[in-house]
C-alpha cells in the first residue's frame, strides 16, 4: 500500500481513514444528513427494532461512530415467516467530522436516532496573555 512507504511516515491516521471509508459501502442502516443552518446539522439514522440500549454513539477525534448490538441469547423465534424482510442485525455506520463540529445531542424518536452536530461561534472575547518576565 502506498502508506508502507518510509515517506509517508505519520500517515496512519490517513490511512485508517481510508480504510473505512472503504469499507462503508454497506447501505445498512439507511440514513440521512441534513443542514438545519450553517452551523447546525442532523444526522437521522433508521434503527427500527433498536432501543438506546442497544446503539453506541462514540466520538474520537473527527470520528463519530455509531453502532448496534442485539443479543438475541435466550430468544426463541417460533414465528413462521412467508418474508423477513426488516433486518435486526448489529451494525457500525462511521462519519467523519469536519473541524469544529461537536455533536450536541442524541435522540430516540420512532424508530429514528437523531444526532445534532453543531459549530460553536467563534469567541469573540479578548484575552490578555500575560508576558513573564525571566531574567
């Protein structure tokens, strides 16, 4: 790969990201982005069957990662089903966050978990830096 060469030293973050943008071309869950303002998006995810229980929303770096487990130890399923067609399976859908984006809030409505991003406004505070005087 073109990151095992001795140039591209320090590059392990790039390359990892790499890696799983091309690992994310499973559909599964579907789910939308939307721009609420200039400083405010939403990301909807469709997790019908799911409950806060079961997801895990993880935020490392400009990394935002949002998985499902479901343990199904114990569940007998005695249903005869002519389809099955709504899939409960575990999944990891990742984002990259551009600089500044901090997720504000998670919330579980009808089927839909709903992750608030927003870009803090630039202070406009002045702050005086002290000088030390040495010697």
């Amino acid at each position: 790969m073109v990151f095992d060469s001795p140039y591209l030293l320090g590059f392990d973050d790039m390359r990892l990201l790499i890696e799983r943008i091309g690992r994310s071309h499973d559909n599964y869950p579907p789910y939308n982005v939307e721009s609420l303002s200039a400083d405010h998006f939403r990301i909807s995810i469709a997790v019908a069957g799911f409950t806060a229980e079961h997801l895990r929303i993880e935020v490392k770096g400009a990394h935002l990662t949002v998985s499902a487990t479901r343990d199904r130890t114990g569940e007998t399923d005695t249903r005869d089903y002519l389809h099955r067609g709504i899939a409960l399976r575990g999944f990891n859908r990742a984002f990259v966050l551009s600089d500044g984006l901090e997720v504000s809030k998670a919330s579980l409505a009808y089927g839909l978990l709903h992750i608030d991003l927003h870009r803090p406004k630039a202070s406009e505070e002045i702050k005086l830096i002290p000088i030390e005087v040495v010697g």
